[in-house]
C-alpha cells in the first residue's frame, strides 16, 4: 500500500466520481494522492467532471484545474490515460475516438491485468435504469446526495473538534436504506453478468460511490468508488493483485500519528 510520504508506482490506478465543479470534490486531496501514485496506466472511469453541477451554477477553484493540469502532467511523464465518461460528464460522450492532451476518451475498454485476467471498465451508468428512463428523478437523487455532503462538512467540523475522524452520514443511510441497498446489489449483478455475457473475469465500474472488490458469481466485481466521501481507487501491482486505496483513511491515519509524535516532542 502507498504511504503518504512517499511516491509508489503501480501498474494501473483506476479512478473515478471526482466531480470536479461540485463544492464536494475532494480536489486537496485527490492532488495529494495524485502525487504519491502513480501508474504506467492510469483509467478515469467517469464522473470527472460534474457537468450536472456547472450547469446549475459554476464552480471552478485553482484547486480544480491543479488536478486536470496533474493529470496533464502525468500524461507528458509517459502515464498512457483513457478517459470514460459517466453520466455526469456524459458531454464527452460526444468525443468518443479522440484524443485532448494524450487522453483518449472512449465508452467502455477490455483491460488486460498482469495475470492474464480480462476485465471490462466502464462507468456503469449504462446499467442505471433511473439515469435512463427517469432523469429527473436521478437528478433529484443528485440533489438529496448534495444536501447531505454540505450537511457531513458541518457535522464533521464538529467532530473534528473532539479528535474524531471523518464520518459520512450520506454514505452510512446508503448502505442502510433497504431500497438503496437493493439498488446496489442490482447493479452490482448486472455489470457482473454483462462480463459473464462477454466472457471475461469481470467489470470495474464506478458511478454508485461504494468502493468494492468482491466475487459475483462466475465473476468479480469491482468499483473504484468515489473522491468526494470515502477517497479511494482501485490499483492493479505488477503481479496483477488488486487493492483498494482509501487516501482520506491513510492521511488520516498518517496526521494523527504526526500530531501523537509532535505532541511527544513537546512534552519531551
């Protein structure tokens, strides 16, 4: 596993539910990983930018536009970057088969693992049927999600000031709300039947914000999650092992070491 302090490099990242152009981007944080990962191929698997959320209103800090340029960056060094677009950034759709700045953007790709194992990644809105064929009820599920983000950043200031970690309320009714939790296992055997139809291992998909690496019956079902709550990615070693990389729960873990050792020193 990468360590905060120090660069690790992997055979593949991938990543996705950045939502930049959203105020709940975790962009601070996603430069911070960007600068200690890095991989001979990199997967944006959707939701980048949140093109729902610029339409409303714009939102653009430095922050932002330090992650594209990272990325940019990472690109020019030699990191090959394919991009596949989710709903929310489902204007790239209009893009497939080109290239903007050494990334190329395409709707879903077979990818290879160092084991031989084929997977297929893709977003996965594909297999939403509320995005499809009830838009405004997505939209509204957008809405009610944005609420509770502002509603965790009062609630973990708070929390913040007694030493406690981060705690997502959104993320805890999601995985508790029976509906939900239906909702996530439906979607969880539809993408892992679309790999079992194509006859491969299995599917790496973002768009439901609930990283996962599990086995769905004949085949294995991963998603990379998200950086607005939990701040992971999924990261393929050179032998093929997968992992699931929680950022936010590493610096986490890493600052309160830092403040135990400083508050040592001071006593010393």
């Amino acid at each position: 596993m990468s360590k905060p302090n120090e660069v690790t490099r992997y055979r593949t990242i991938f990543l996705s539910d950045v939502h930049l152009g959203s105020k709940g981007a975790k962009a601070d944080l996603l430069l911070d990983f960007l600068r200690h990962n890095e991989a001979e191929c990199m997967y944006l698997v959707g939701d980048i930018i949140d093109g729902w959320r610029l339409k409303s209103g714009w939102y653009w800090p430095q922050s932002h536009n330090d992650v594209v340029q990272k990325l940019l960056r990472q690109v020019r060094k030699g990191t090959k970057m394919i991009y596949l677009p989710g709903n929310h950034d489902e204007f790239m759709r209009d893009y497939l088969g080109l290239h903007f700045g050494g990334v190329e953007v395409l709707d879903r790709v077979i990818h290879k693992m160092a084991d031989g194992r084929q997977f297929l990644v893709m977003h996965g809105d594909q297999f939403d049927i509320v995005v499809h064929n009830a838009r405004w009820l997505a939209y509204l599920g957008d809405w009610a999600y944005e609420t509770a983000l502002v509603c965790n950043t009062w609630f973990n200031r708070i929390r913040r000031g007694f030493g406690l970690p981060y705690w997502s309320f959104s993320a805890w009714a999601k995985l508790r709300v029976k509906k939900a939790v239906n909702f996530i296992g439906a979607f969880e055997r539809a993408l892992s039947e679309e790999a079992i139809r194509q006859g491969i291992d299995g599917v790496i998909c973002g768009h439901i914000h609930h990283a996962a690496i599990q086995p769905m019956g004949k085949a294995v079902y991963i998603n990379t999650g998200d950086f607005v709550e939990s701040c992971t990615a999924i990261a393929e070693h050179f032998d093929g092992r997968l992992e699931i990389l929680r950022w936010q729960a590493i610096k986490g873990l890493t600052m309160a070491s830092e403040e135990s050792t400083s508050t040592l020193e001071v006593a010393a």
